[in-house]
C-alpha cells in the first residue's frame, strides 16, 4: 500500500521543482513566524500584531507550497541560484583551494560564475587524518596524524607548514 503510493507520489512529482535550498530557509522562515505568532498570542494582547503575522505566514505556506509544485523549473533555479549566493554573501562562506570551485550544497552554475564552498571534512578521515590551512596560500592540506609538532611542505607554494597534534 505504501509503496504504491510512493511510486504515484513520485510520479506525481516528475518534472516539478521538489525540495531545494532556498526552501529550506523558507521554511525556518516560516517556523521563526510560527513562534513569533505564539509568542505574541500567548504574552500579549496585541490581536492585530497577532492577526499580521497569521496573515504573513499565510502568505508564506502559500509561497512554499507554490515554489514546491512549480513545473518552471528553470526559474525556482535562478530563484535558488540567487539566494545562494545571498546567503553565502551574508555568512562569508570562504572559497575552496581545490576542485573545480563548484559548492557541494546542491545547486549547481548557471548563471556563468563560480560558487564557492568550504570543502565539507570526511567524518571517516578525522582519526588517521588532520586537515589544515596553508597560512601563505591558503589550501587545504590532508596530512597524516601524528603526534607531536611536525613541519609539512605545502605542494601547491612550497611553503613550510608547522603542525601540531595532540594524539
């Protein structure tokens, strides 16, 4: 029964725009609106700040449910495209040293520029593997972990790296 609502689920689904990132932070949007709402219901009597920010979050599931079901898919990715770099430009995320210069976070280039994104660590390297900034270049060296204070040579500069490691 499940599966079968899966599959027309999915049928459903093909060729619409789904889940990105800018609806992510739709929807904490609209969770932040949610208690705020709460909020001002539980602590206040202001019906009509009440009312505003119903009214606000009204809009917003609408919005949400409008850009999840859209079939004009080039247009949510500019949409996405855009508020990606928006809030890459607002969070300073720093540029990667290595790879093609595309983000891992799911959106891709099309507007012809390059988006940038820290390289995300491997979980499964942390013990065997110790990750560090090169202080002239700024590229990220994998190197092998090993107690003590150790020099490396970065390969990209050929500057010397200091690196110290506890265990």
């Amino acid at each position: 029964m499940f599966r079968r609502f899966m599959v027309s689920f999915s049928r459903f689904m093909y060729g619409r725009n789904g889940v990105d990132r800018m609806m992510s932070g739709l929807c904490i949007g609209y969770f932040g609106l949610w208690i705020c709402e709460t909020l001002v219901g539980i602590l206040t009597d202001w019906y009509t700040v009440y009312f505003i920010v119903r009214f606000l979050m009204l809009g917003l599931f609408g919005y949400i449910i409008f850009r999840f079901l859209s079939r004009n898919i080039e247009a949510r990715r500019r949409e996405n495209e855009r508020y990606c770099n928006f809030t890459d430009r607002l969070f300073r995320k720093k540029r990667n040293s290595y790879g093609s210069g595309y983000s891992q976070g799911g959106y891709g280039n099309y507007s012809g520029k390059k988006v940038y994104s820290t390289p995300e660590k491997p979980t499964r390297d942390r013990k065997n593997f110790k990750y560090v900034k090169c202080k002239s270049c700024g590229a990220t060296l994998r190197l092998k972990r090993r107690k003590g204070t150790h020099t490396a040579t970065c390969p990209r500069c050929k500057a010397e790296v200091r690196v110290r490691s506890l265990f």
